[in-house]
C-alpha cells in the first residue's frame, strides 16, 4: 500500500526549485498557483536566500504549491491516484497539500487558505518572543514532563524520540538551563512558537475564510495531524485544518495509522527528505522514496507501480460511505441498526480502541442501502461501514 505524505514548514532550501522549472509545464502551473498566492514562487524557489524563505509567509504558499504540481507531475490526471493510493497525509501546512490531492479542496482554495494562514501566523508571532526547539532522545515522559515545568506545549510530536517544543523565548531558554536528562536540545529556525495558544490569532482568520470554502469528501483516505484518524467528510478536513494552527502535530499517530493501514510504500512530495527520515526510523521494513529531483520521476513512478493499491474510499452520485476513522471494534449503534433512514449528524455508532472510543456520524443523513460490518467487527483506518443514498445531493 503506497501513501503520499507532504511536508511542513523548515523542509525549504535556497535554489530547491531550480530543477523543476525546466520543465515549461511545472513552471506554468507555479505561475498560476503564484498569480492565485500573489507571490512570485519562482522567484523564492531559486533565488532567494535562506533567511527569505524562513519567512512563514513566504515559504508556507511555497511549499504547497510545490507539493501540488509535484503530485500532478506524478499522477497527471486524478484517476491515476485514486487508483493506486491508499492514503494521503501532510505534516503541519503539508496538510493543505493533502488535503488538496485528496480533493476535498480545490489547489486553488489550498493556495488562498495557505496565503493567510502563512501571512496570519507569521503577524501572531510578531506579538510574543517565541519560538521552538527540538528535543531529541531521553524518556519521553520525562521530555514531556520537563516540557509541562516549563509551561511549554508538545508542538510537535514526531515520534522515535523527536519532540518539539515551543513557546516564550523565556520558557525555552528555561528548558535549555535544565534538560531533560539523556536529550539533546536543538533550536529551529522558525519565526515563533507554532501549533500553540500563540497561534490563536490565526486560528480566527482561517475560520473566518474556512465557511466560505466548498468542499467535496476526500477520494482518497486522509489521515489527520490532529489525531491521526481517517477523516472522509469534507467539511470536517477543512475545520480540522483551522483548528491545527493551534494544535500540536501528531505525526507519531499519523504513522501508527499509516502501519494499520499495511502501508508498504511512502512517497514524500518535494521539498522532500524530512518525513521519509523519520518513517525510516518509526516504519521498520516500509520502503521510502523522496522525491527531489525531476531526474527521479522515472523512479517514482516505479516505485508507486510497486506499492501502489487503490483505497477502498470510493464516491458516486448515487450514495455514499461512511467509513472508520481509526483501527478498533465497530459498536453499532442500537437505533442506527435497526433504521431505515438516517437523519443528519445521526451517529451509526463509534470505534473502540485501547486509546479511545470515536463516534461514526452520518453527516448528511439518507437511506441505508446496507450495513457493510457488524457489531462487534475488527475494522481498520478508512474500512467502509455502511453505505448511504444521501438526502440532498452535495
């Protein structure tokens, strides 16, 4: 099973897109995502300098863009995707490029959305000194329990020993006075304290655009920074991509999910190297590939032939499915079970985990045209549940 994941902000290098803009066709379609950010992202992709593209404003559009016309460049037409990718994840403002490939948004909405969450997160760090640092090895409760001394928020957590922390300037230079024991601090680069209260300000910008975007559910399976479960209602993606500004980033859960899932394969869109790293460590025996060059465009396509397996999402006018957010025992809902039509927001029932117990929701409501589980069945990420003739058309 092959998953596309897209990265986050930091992944950017000075000169990173000079190769790709040889190609006449990917340097039109940055043209028209730049036109749609108001930024000349060819520009900042092969000319400007380091401290340039540090700027939030500047490299999350940047970023994204990139993923998106690198995914094209893979899969030309969306067909192609749907018929061999089981998942698809981004990490932190990655996940406007997922949620973009997943179609749930337009690349056009991506770009506009990431355009003034990179522009409103960079005003919000301008209010407080801070910043974040990585912490690297130790016990992770007690880098996390130094963390919470601190008064500082988990902003990411990466897995195989990679927390990064984030906060005042104050808070971290605190932290660094006194470590957790065995871990080695590190201080990013980054112009504050990111998927943090900080960040709260931005968070009311991006509502503010979030209920003017249309969405559509995602053709493939998303896996979100929030929890790590399959998210499949559009508008769901979209108010779990306002709220993560402010939320720290999950990406262990996000792999563990990508491991129920029986990922085999894992393809890191340009500027890529960072997430296929740490799957490297976290995934033992899953194969990686990071996509940095158009030079590897044969090999990529090799590999997703190799990996690739269509998800068991699929759309039609005709009905819908409602599907698992996370691995556990589906608990049919006593009422849902024995009804005809649903109502919308009804919940069908909920997913029981050792973690947590999650409730399956049938967003739109309409007629069952039938129970694809059992109460009490073991289901994985995404599984399909029950399929629904929807009551308005969306």
């Amino acid at each position: 099973m092959l998953i596309i994941v897209a990265p986050g902000q930091g992944a950017q290098s000075p000169g990173f897109l000079e190769p790709w803009l040889e190609d006449p066709t990917f340097a039109e379609r940055l043209d028209w995502l730049g036109a749609v950010a108001d930024l000349d992202l060819a520009h900042y992709g092969t000319k400007a300098d380091a401290e340039t593209i540090r700027d939030t404003a500047i490299a999350q559009p940047l970023l994204v863009a990139t993923g998106l016309i690198a995914a094209l460049t893979l899969f030309p037409h969306p067909t192609d995707a749907f018929g061999k990718v089981t998942a698809v994840a981004g990490h932190s403002v990655g996940e406007l490029t997922a949620a973009a490939g997943a179609r749930a948004i337009t690349a056009e909405q991506a770009m506009v959305l990431v355009r003034e969450r990179g522009r409103a997160m960079a005003e919000a760090a301008k209010a407080t000194p801070t910043g974040m640092t990585a912490v690297l090895g130790g016990d992770a409760e007690e880098v996390l329990a130094a963390l919470e001394r601190h008064g500082l928020t988990p902003a990411n957590m990466n897995g195989s020993g990679q927390v990064v922390a984030a906060g005042t300037a104050e808070q971290l230079q605190a932290l660094a006075d006194d470590p957790p024991a065995k871990a080695r601090l590190i201080p990013l680069s980054v112009a504050g304290a990111f998927h943090t209260e900080h960040m709260a300000p931005a968070v009311a910008v991006m509502g503010r655009l979030a209920r003017a975007v249309s969405t559509h559910d995602p053709r493939t399976a998303m896996i979100s920074n929030a929890d790590g479960k399959v998210v499949h209602d559009g508008r769901d993606v979209v108010r779990r991509l306002v709220k993560q500004v402010a939320l720290p980033v999950r990406w262990d859960l996000c792999m563990e999910t990508m491991s129920d899932l029986g990922v085999t394969g894992i393809l890191e869109v340009p500027p890529a190297g960072t997430l296929t790293g740490i799957a490297k460590r976290a995934l033992k025996g899953v194969e990686t590939f990071a996509l940095k060059s158009p030079d590897q465009l044969d090999d990529a396509h090799a590999f997703i032939d190799k990996h690739g397996a269509a998800s068991e999402i699929d759309t039609s006018p005709t009905w819908r499915l409602l599907v698992s957010p996370t691995k556990g025992t589906f608990i049919r809902d006593a009422e849902a079970g024995d009804a005809l039509e649903l109502d919308p927001n009804t919940a069908v029932g909920s997913v029981r985990s050792l973690r947590d117990e999650t409730p399956v929701v049938a967003p739109y409501g309409g007629t069952i045209v039938e129970w694809l589980v059992e109460d009490g069945d073991l289901v994985a990420p995404g599984q399909p549940l029950v399929r629904l003739h929807p009551q308005v058309a969306v």
